[in-house]
C-alpha cells in the first residue's frame, strides 16, 4: 500500500510569541495507506479539528509537512493546494453543510461541475452514489426534506463526488442519536471500503473508533 496522507512533524501553536500562546500540536507524524480506516480520538479542545484541518489544506502549520499522494503541498500557493483539495480530498463534518436551496443529487452535481466534469456524467454520478447508500428515492428532495440520517449520507456521498483519495471526517456521527449513527457509520465504511480511499475519522465514540483499522489518540499535542 501506500500512503495517500503523510504529515511529518507538525507543529501549531496560537497567539505565536504572546504570553498566552497556545500549543496545540507538538510534532505529530501521521501516515494513512490507501484502504485504511484510522479513527482519531482526542478530548475536546485536544486540537483534532486542528490537525484536521491542516491535513486538509484548511490551515498551515507553524513547521512540519504535509504530504499527499507524495506531493509535498506545504510551501504550495492557493491555486495548488485548492486544486488539491477540489480533486484529492473530501470532507464531512459534524453538521452536513448541503446547500438548503438545491436537491440531494445537485448538491453532489456542484462540486464536480466545479472540477470540470459534463453535467450529464455528474448527475449519472450522483444518481449512483446516492443509490450505494440507500437514497435513490431521496434524489430530487431537498435537505429540509431528509431526516438528519439521510442529510448526514448526502453529505457523504457529496465528500466523494470527485473521487478523492483520502476523506477526511469531523464527528460525522456526533449530531446523530445512536440508532442513526450507526447506520451512517455502517454507510460510510461502505462507501470507503468500495473505493479503497485512505480516511482519518475524528469521533468521540469509542465503540465505532474500535471498528476501524486503527485508533490514533491525540493527547497533549502528540500523537499516541
């Protein structure tokens, strides 16, 4: 295998130089392989929305690497590292983010308009991604229109409407009851293990971390 993220050395800290300054991380090295599944567990306020974020090309650290596919993006401008993040990357968050105003299946056509697909080949797309997770009959609702289970899947399968090669995920169950976030869960493993992308997945729920390859724990700015 391998790796389709790699951070080596990753350092940030807020308020640099200030008597108040903040360390949130201190030197962490990560590496995902293709078709791996890590579960990230880190108490609140431990700084895992950080080291997402930087894994994702959101943020830049203060020192350290961020590699993807082999491609050092560190010292890369916008225009490299949004390419990036439009064509290698896909996110999901706590909270699904669809644009309210338009459907299930053109909330997954946008963003693959915006990497340059036909609007036909991305509607096939959409169409099949929504199928994959069990919401071919929710193709022409809006979000106002889906449960929080089905808004959540949505969002999924929007994270990988270009085909990414690494997903990144922020408590993508956090606002679910544990009914639905386990069909979600169940959902998105699916969907991973289908494509063979790599994932780095922040949860607090410890019973779904242990269902991935891998549970990484973040405590004090280091990985353990």
């Amino acid at each position: 295998m391998s790796d389709v993220l790699r951070l080596t050395g990753i350092a940030k800290a807020y308020n640099l130089g200030k008597p108040n300054e903040v360390r949130v991380l201190t030197g962490v090295d990560l590496a995902v392989e293709a078709g791996e599944v890590c579960a990230l567990v880190a108490p609140s306020g431990a700084g895992k929305s950080t080291l997402l974020h930087i894994a994702g090309l959101l943020d830049t650290p203060d020192a350290g690497s961020v590699a993807i596919l082999g491609d050092d993006l560190t010292g890369k401008g916008d225009r490299a590292r949004t390419r990036a993040r439009r064509q290698k990357i896909g996110f999901v968050y706590q909270f699904h983010h669809l644009l309210p105003e338009f459907t299930a299946a053109e909330n997954i056509v946008l963003p693959q308009l915006a990497n340059g697909v036909d609007r036909a080949a991305a509607e096939t797309r959409a169409k099949d991604l929504l199928g994959r997770v069990g919401l071919e009959h929710r193709v022409s609702h809006r979000p106002a229109e889906m449960s929080g289970g089905e808004q959540q899947r949505a969002a999924f399968c929007r994270a990988l409407a270009n085909g990414p090669a690494l997903l990144l995920a922020d408590e993508p169950t956090g606002n679910l009851d544990p009914g639905t976030a386990e069909t979600v869960f169940e959902a998105l493993m699916a969907l991973v293990r289908e494509t063979g992308m790599g994932a780095l997945i922040a949860t607090h729920n410890l019973e779904l971390a242990g269902q991935m390859d891998r549970t990484l724990r973040l405590e004090g700015g280091h990985l353990v």
